[in-house]
C-alpha cells in the first residue's frame, strides 16, 4: 500500500489501484470518499443505502431538498437507477459518455428517496476520470456524489480544496491531482415533455441541440416556471465569501473602467484585486476558479472580475461569475 496521510481522521490516498480498493471498501461500509471526476472532485456515498447517502448532506451541510447526481461506471449501470430510457437518452449517452453531460431521468423505485430529495427523477452521469471509473467498479454499485465542498460553497478541483472545507468530516480524499474541466457538468432533464437544461454546465446548449436535432429549453434562475424543476437554482447564493463585482463591455472600455475603479476603491481603503479575463475567453475554467479561491482566501475587501465574449465552456464560467457577482457594470 502506497503512503497514506490522515489529515483530522480523514485519509488522503493517492491514485493506485490498492488505495482505489481501500477507498471502495470505505463506501462499501456506509463511508464517504471524495474523489476526482473531469469537472471537479465529487463527495461519493453508495447511492443504493439510504443512510450513507444522509451522510452526505450531513458533511456538506448541504439543504435537503436538493437532489445528487448518480455516478456509474458504464451506461448499462444506469439501468439500476433508472426506471426507463427514452431515446434521446441513449443518444445523449452514446455521444457525450464518458463526460460532464447529467441527465435527469425517472427513477427505480429501489433508489433511496434520499437520493433525490424525494422526486420522483434521479440525475445520472459516467465520469471521464480513470479514477472515478475505477471507485466505481471496485465499490460494485453506483455513487450518489454532489460536489466536495461545503453546501454553497465553490467546488473543489484540487484534493487539497476538499480537505479544506472536509477534513474530519468524511473518510477519505482519493488524490487525482488538478481536475482538467474545472466547471460542472451540464445537468439535461429527459423526463419532461421537452428536453431543458436546468444546470448550464461543461457540454453547451448548441452542442446538445446539435446532437438531438431541436430546440432546447433553458430553466432560467428567478424564472417562475423553472423553479419548481430545478431545484437548487433558486436558492443560489453567493459561492464566495469576498464580494465580487463584474465588469462587462467591450474589452477597451472595460479595461479603463476595472483601472479607474481599482484606483477609486484604493484611495478609499479598499484592499482590491482585478481577477483578469482567461485567455481567449474560454477553457482554463479550473486555472480561473483556482484563481478565484486564492483571492476569496486572501484579506481582501473587493475582486473586481473582468468579463469576457464567452466561446465553448466559457459561457458556463461567466454564468458562474454572473450569479456570484453582487453587481454586474456594464462598460
Ligand atoms: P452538485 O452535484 O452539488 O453540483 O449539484 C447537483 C445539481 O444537479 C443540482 O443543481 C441539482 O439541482 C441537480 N439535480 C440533481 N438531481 C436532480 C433531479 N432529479 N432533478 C433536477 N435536478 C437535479
Ligand atoms: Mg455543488
């Protein structure tokens, strides 16, 4: 067995196929285990027993009424989750599995309520991460895994960020090093009339709409039809604990307004910082979001985040910046 540390009881194993075993058999007996996915480190519970998936929420301090993501290690595994396919399932999953695409879907009577906070849906993906396959398969049964941070909280893409905020709170942290997605997976709700994505995420609107061939819908935060079916949107709050604010516009204007707005807030005794653009406006979601939990560490009164023309991925990251921002200037 490879070294292994205890950080506060919790233990932090690196990626080997014994460490992998160990991990599996902690979720075996009802334990928690954070491990890496492609988006960011997900917080692991074997979804089929009621009690270790309450013990999730209980460590996240997560509200209970919103539902966790199911994770399998093929598509045939969605099946014992599930209680029915449509097509357009098994078209998505063909297309974007493995991959940061969770759809919304019927759920097997046999799931633990908890699970789903009680609806009558159950969200599924299979990760991209040799790691999280591996967890998977060793443990035998599918994982109900949320993201590994505390409940409203920024998710975690380094092993190190979960043992911040869960060190002492769950069993184990498996260490894959950096994830390379760094924003969430996309959560499509098939179980509808209409497909509607109810989380924006990693895979984009016009991708999806590209591969079913139609228009789909989006739940939209504050939007009063959209909260009754996406639970967690509504209740959104601020994943930061520094205040943020954006500043749209075109790039120029923008530019001169984050100077002229760092120097007025620091002549008034403001400690502020300018979070700039990533390059090109799109990937790098995790290069920036690290960014953002080093600043939101700091003793810091303001980040002034720049926006950008989103391309691919990118309009997911501005979205986030977006909701966690308390104003948004337009240059
Ligand atoms: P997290 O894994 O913490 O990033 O959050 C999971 C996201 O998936 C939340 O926004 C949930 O509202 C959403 N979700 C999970 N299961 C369902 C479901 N059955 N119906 C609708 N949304 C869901
Ligand atoms: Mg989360």
């Amino acid at each position: 067995m490879p070294k292994v540390l205890s950080i506060n009881g919790t233990l932090l194993f690196p990626p080997a196929r014994k460490t992998i075993v160990a991990a599996a058999g902690l979720i075996r007996r009802g334990g928690l285990v954070a491990f890496p996915t492609e988006t960011v480190y997900g917080l692991g519970a074997d979804a089929t027993a009621g009690r270790a998936v309450a013990r999730i929420f209980e460590a996240k301090g997560r509200p209970p009424g919103k539902p966790l993501i199911v994770h399998v290690a093929d598509p045939g595994q969605v099946r014992q989750v599930t209680a029915s396919l449509p097509g357009e399932a098994l078209e998505l999953m063909h297309r974007f599995w493995p991959g940061p695409l969770s759809l919304v879907l019927p759920r097997s009577a046999e799931l633990p309520p908890e699970v789903s906070a009680g609806l009558s849906t159950v969200a599924v993906r299979m990760p991209a991460h040799p790691v999280a396959l591996g967890l998977i398969r060793a443990a035998g049964v599918p994982l109900a895994a949320p993201s590994a941070n505390r409940s409203g909280r920024l998710s975690p893409t380094e092993a190190r960020h979960v043992l911040e905020e869960l060190a002492g709170r769950i069993e184990a942290v498996l260490d894959g090093g950096p994830c390379t997605v760094g924003v969430e997976s996309t959560v499509l709700d098939l179980s509808g009339a209409r497909p509607l994505i109810l989380r924006s995420g990693a895979i984009t609107r016009t991708q999806l709409e590209k591969a079913l061939g139609t228009e789909i819908g989006c739940a939209v935060k504050g939007a009063g039809g959209a909260l009754s079916v996406a639970p967690g949107l509504h209740c959104h709050r601020s994943f930061l604990r520094t205040p943020l604010i954006l500043v749209t516009g075109p790039r120029k204007r923008r530019r001169a307004l984050l100077g002229a707005l760092t120097a007025g807030y620091r002549r008034r005794g403001f400690r502020v910082v300018v979070l700039p653009a990533p390059p090109g406006g799109r990937l790098l979601a995790g290069a920036l979001f690290a960014s953002l939990r080093r600043l939101d560490r700091g003793a810091l009164d303001l980040i002034l985040a720049e926006g950008f023309s989103p391309r691919g991925v990118g309009e997911t990251v501005l979205h986030r910046l977006r909701q966690a921002a308390v104003r948004i200037i337009k240059a």
